[in-house]
C-alpha cells in the first residue's frame, strides 16, 4: 500500500490538446446533472447505465468511462447521491469506502475545478486482482457528486496521472454554486447575547436556567419522537461569570450530562477529527456513554471568541449503530463551532 501516491495536478487543457479531451456528459433527461472532464483520448463511454436507484442517499450512477474492454481497464464512474441533510464530506467519502471494502490510504480536502472537494485514495478488491482507486467528492445544493477512477495495481504507475487529471477536472456544468446540503438556521442566546447556526432539520430552544454571565441554547435531532442527535451550545462572559479552566470546563459538561441521564463509560480524550482541528483554536474532547439502555458518543469543545468563552457538549448514536445519523450529529456539532459568535 505504501508505494500508492495521489499526485494533485491542475488541468491546463492548452497542454494537453495533443492527448486528451475534454469531455461533456449531459445525461438523458437529467440536464441539471450535465458536468464535464478530462479523459485521454481513445476512452470510450457506456451509453446504457441501466435502471438507477435516484432515492435519497442512493448513489446513482451518471457516467461511465474505460480505456479499454475487459478485467484490466481503467475505469471512471461518476455518480451523485441526494443528500438533503447536513453531514460532512469528508466523513461520507469515508463511509462509501467502508461499505464498498475500500482501504484508504490518503483522505485530505482540497481546491480542485469544481471548488472545495474531498480527495481520497487507496485500493480495493480480492487479493488476486487489487485495484488502485481515488475518489474525489463535493457537494452541491443537497447532492455530493463523487468521481472515482480505479485500475489493477500493476497499472498504476503508467495510469496515475489520467487518473489525477480525471479526478481534477470534473466540473458541474450548471452548478448551483451552494456547498450547503440543506438550509441553516440561525439560534441566539440571551445574556450574553450570542448567534450559531444549524441545520433547518433540527430544532432550536432557549435553556431555561438564567445563570449571571452565561447563556445556552440546545440544538436537537428528533426521529419518530425520540431524541436521534443533541447539541448544547453555551457562552460565557469571563468579566461577569470568571474564568474557567478546560479541567473544570470538562467537569462541569461531565455533571450537566449526568443530569440528562447520560453515564460515561471512558475518560474523556482528545478529539482528533479533521473537521474539528479545521477550526481555530479549540480545545476539544471525545468519549463514550450511555444513554439509559443505549451507547452513544459524547463530544466536548471550549474556545474563545469575541471576548466570549463558547463550550459544546454533543451526544450522538454510534457511528456502527446509524451511520447517517452519526454523521448528522457530527455535522451540526461542526456547524456550530464554526458559526458560534458573540452579538
């Protein structure tokens, strides 16, 4: 695994005229999903995908492309799922390589043709016939378009490159230029006064417990009734409330947790998800509980931000139990603390 490596190059289509085109996919009756790329020449197109499943979080398949006929092409599929809720890229990528028995070996997000995507890499297939793959996600207005391109292993080093310029070339051709799943809605706290977002499936509420110097709301998930996510998002005013240590912090989300009926089952540890160390500074903790008769997962942040002190506490299902609603919850949790702020 460790010779494969994922080159990022930009396309410059005027040095590649001599070798590759560029191609424009509008699939029948689906002109809002047209997009383009840039293959070799001499590929060739599958003009019948068969019957496609277009139900939400099912990946249809929308392009089809190989070098060749037979077990040793190099092949490049494109396909988008409708996602009408938010999670993150990055942790969707990781789930689809999960499901499909894909190792990965490199995950990072990046700029590429068609903006911010998720650029992934790794193999997959029985040993006697390994696939090198790479994956390259993005989302767009409640769909994540997904580009993957795979050839045998021992093709790799003569493929990498139409592979990159495959995968960095994709492009909407009528993209709604929003990378939002779905709407977000703005919550605010009291005294101190504070905004955060979240997603428009969710639903907001005032914490009823006026403490001097402090103000909270909670974010909750519900499904059929029953609580499937929870967020609470909590600013302080060190002039007013006094400072506090990420210790006593931690010990304090511990006892408001414990109120709620949640039990812990380990220490708390550093949270180490690339979605959270993408926001500046936080300090931000991991661990895992019980919920009466159910596991679930417990996160934690502290961070300072306009002269306030923000702490998030999260409980969310194992991502083995659900792993959408895991993502979910991840999802929001991320949201707010990119989007917390004093006013």
């Amino acid at each position: 695994m460790s010779e494969l490596s994922f080159p990022i190059s930009g396309v410059d289509l005027g040095s590649l005229e001599a070798t590759h085109d560029l191609v424009k996919v509008d699939p029948s009756g689906l002109s809002h999903l047209s997009y383009s790329l840039v293959l070799p020449k001499g590929w060739v197109s599958e003009e019948d995908l068969g019957e496609q499943d277009d139900g939400i979080g099912q990946l249809m398949r929308i392009g089809l492309f190989a070098d060749r006929v037979g077990p040793d092409a190099t092949v490049a599929q494109v396909s988008v799922a409708k996602i009408p809720f938010e999670i993150d890229v990055r942790d969707w990528v990781e789930d689809q390589a999960a499901e499909f028995e894909t190792e990965l070996v490199y995950c990072q997000e990046v700029q590429f043709a068609c903006g911010p995507v998720v650029d992934a890499g790794g193999s997959c297939g029985p040993s006697d016939n390994r696939q090198a793959i790479r994956l390259v996600a993005h989302a767009d207005a409640a769909r994540i378009f997904l580009v993957s391109v795979m050839t045998p292993m021992f093709r790799y080093d003569e493929q990498r490159n139409n592979i990159a310029i495959a995968t960095n070339s994709f492009k909407l051709l009528k993209p709604s230029g929003s990378p939002q799943l779905e709407q977000w809605l703005d919550s605010a706290g009291g005294n101190p006064a504070f905004h955060v977002a979240y997603p428009a499936s969710w639903k907001s509420r005032a914490v009823g417990k006026p403490i001097p110097g402090k103000s909270a709301v909670d974010i909750l998930l519900t499904r059929e009734n029953e609580l499937a996510g929870y967020l609470r998002v909590k600013a302080t005013d060190p002039a007013v409330a006094g400072d506090m240590s990420t210790h006593e912090a931690l010990k304090l989300a511990t006892e408001e947790l414990q109120e709620g009926g949640v039990t812990l089952t380990a220490a708390w540890r550093e949270d180490a998800s690339p979605g959270v160390h993408r926001i500046e500074p936080v300090s931000a903790y991991l661990t895992s509980g019980r919920l009466g008769d159910k596991p679930v997962e417990l996160r934690f942040a502290l961070f300072p931000r306009g002269g306030l002190v923000f702490a998030q506490s999260s409980i969310s299902l194992l991502k083995s139990e659900n792993p959408v609603l895991w993502m979910r919850s991840k999802r929001a949790y991320e949201i707010a603390l990119l989007t917390a702020r004093p006013g």
